[in-house]
C-alpha cells in the first residue's frame, strides 16, 4: 500500500501506492503531529476531472496515478502497469488509462463515475469498492543500512528510543499510518521523521526520499510499505535490508495484508473475470511482483 487514497490505503497506506489506496484507509489519527520542518516539501497538483474513452468489450480501462512508482506511471514503468498488461491481454484486451493523481476523492472521481472500469490496487475487502481475490499480500518493513549492522526486528527494540526513525506522513494533516501509531504509543514521537507520502509531485519518484533517507543517512531506519522500500532499496547505491514488522497487540491496523483489484460494485462478471485470470496467471504475476522487489508473505 503510497498517497492518502491507497495503502496503498492501510501505503496500505497502502502506497505506501501507493504507501496509493491501500495506504490511507488503513491509517487513523491518534494526535500525533510531526514538525512541519522534518516534513519532506509537498506539492500537490490540480485534479481535474478525467476523460476516459467510452467502455467497450475490447477494453480495460484502468485508473492510475501517472507519477506513483512503484506503482504506476504514465510512462508504465510500475509493477501495477505491468499486471494490467498481462490483465488485459488475458482476457482479450486492450488498456486504456485514465490518469488521476491518486488523493482524497480518487474513488469517487474515477471508479464510482464510471470513468474506468478498474483500479489494480486497493486492500482486499476495500468498502469503497467490488474486490477480486487478493493477488499479494505484502507487510510493512524495517529498512536500515547493512554497513550499520542495527538491523531492528521489532517496535520493542530498545534501540529504537536511540535512533531517528523515519515514516510516512498522509498529507499536510498529519494522518498516522500504523507504524506512527505504533511509535506514539511506545513513547518514540520525539525520534519520528516524517515524510510526505505524497512526496514533491514534480520529482520522477515522490516517494523515494524516505528510503534515500536511510541510505543518506538522514535517518537510522525507515518504517515502510513493503512494495514501496523493496523497489527504491533495490536502487540504493548503499545496501540496504528488509525486515518484516509484526504485527503488534495495541494497534489494530495490520502491518501486513492482501491487496486486491477493485471494480464498480455493480460490475460482478468483470470481478469474476478477473478472479480467475488471477487464478491462471498466478505464477506470471508473481514473477512481475518478485522483479520489482515486491516482499511477499504467504
């Protein structure tokens, strides 16, 4: 799951894609507020309301964000592109995007107004929409510098309450993702960086700067969205390492969970379709998954 309409809502948010739906409708405020100067620069563009070309049978519209790697992007280098590639030709046809920076609304702007058909990424059982099956499932994740050897395998870790942790912030509201939850109540708001999930919209990658935190320096470990610290890890100059956050007894949000597609609750045969295209190119997506990094829970 990285913007405030994913966790890409628990990013995922879920984003983490985004971290995206999947980060934000699994994030609750709890008070919290990070200094406004430890917060990465936002910049947000205008929405507009987007056009779409008419639904045909030879055609999967999808609705993505056109700059929310690894995710999607306009030049369809994300690992959500990828899957709807493989999607569509499965079923015997053709994507056409329709392009929406992915923010409050995105939902409702997109998907309910019939502008598209599918959103390739938002948390199973996402109220907002029809889910098919889960195709992943995926967890937050501790990430620190080899070189440092302070590999942290748990929020109890003594050595949190030494060091600058950095995280997602939603917005300019300040919304908690569960790390953020998770670090308040353990008394670890003073060691908290925060970073825009929405990043500066004008840089390739907004969501990058936390992981390069870690690898700059900046901060000790990160607390990131899976897909979102194994893709940018993986493009650190510095060696980086993953390890899975388990889930805690006094946060109720999970830190790992299914990410599923999400049609127009209405559109029950094009969920059916896509459940079993699933099912058939379980394998394939798998293998698209494991190339962009994507770190994988049974």
């Amino acid at each position: 799951m990285s913007s405030d309409s994913r966790v890409r809502a628990a990013i995922a948010i879920y984003s983490l894609t985004a971290v995206a739906v999947v980060v934000a409708t699994g994030y609750a405020a709890i008070g919290y507020r990070a200094p406004q100067r430890q917060v990465t620069h936002l910049v947000v563009p205008p929405v507009e309301e987007p056009h779409a070309e008419p639904a045909s049978p030879s055609i999967l519209r999808v609705c993505a964000d056109p700059n929310d790697l690894p995710y999607s992007n306009a030049r369809g280098e994300g690992y959500e592109n990828a899957i709807a590639q493989l999607v569509a030709a499965d079923l015997n046809r053709t994507v056409h995007y329709v392009w929406q920076p992915q923010r409050r609304g995105f939902i409702r702007t997109t998907l309910k107004a019939g502008a598209c058909e599918v959103v390739m990424g938002v948390p199973e059982h996402y109220d907002l929409a029809l889910t098919t099956k889960p195709y992943y499932r995926s967890t937050y994740v501790f990430v620190t510098r080899r070189d440092k050897g302070a590999r942290v395998r748990s929020l109890d870790d003594w050595r949190l309450h030494t060091m600058r942790i950095g995280v997602q912030i939603v917005g300019e509201d300040y919304e908690n993702p569960p790390p953020v939850q998770a670090l308040a109540l353990r008394g670890l708001t003073d060691h908290i960086r925060g970073y825009t999930v929405y990043g500066n919209y004008a840089d390739a990658a907004p969501q990058r700067p936390l992981i390069d935190g870690v690898a700059r320096g900046d901060v000790d470990v990160a607390i990131a969205w899976g897909p979102l610290a194994g893709y940018f890890a993986r493009q650190s100059s510095v060696p980086l390492v993953l390890t899975s956050v388990p889930d805690v007894h006094d946060v109720l949000t999970p830190f790992e969970f299914g990410i599923s597609m999400g049609v127009r609750r209405n559109d029950q045969e094009l969920a059916r379709q896509l459940d079993s295209t699933i099912a058939r190119r379980e394998g394939d997506i798998r293998r698209i998954l494991e190339r962009f990094g994507v770190p994988l829970v049974s």
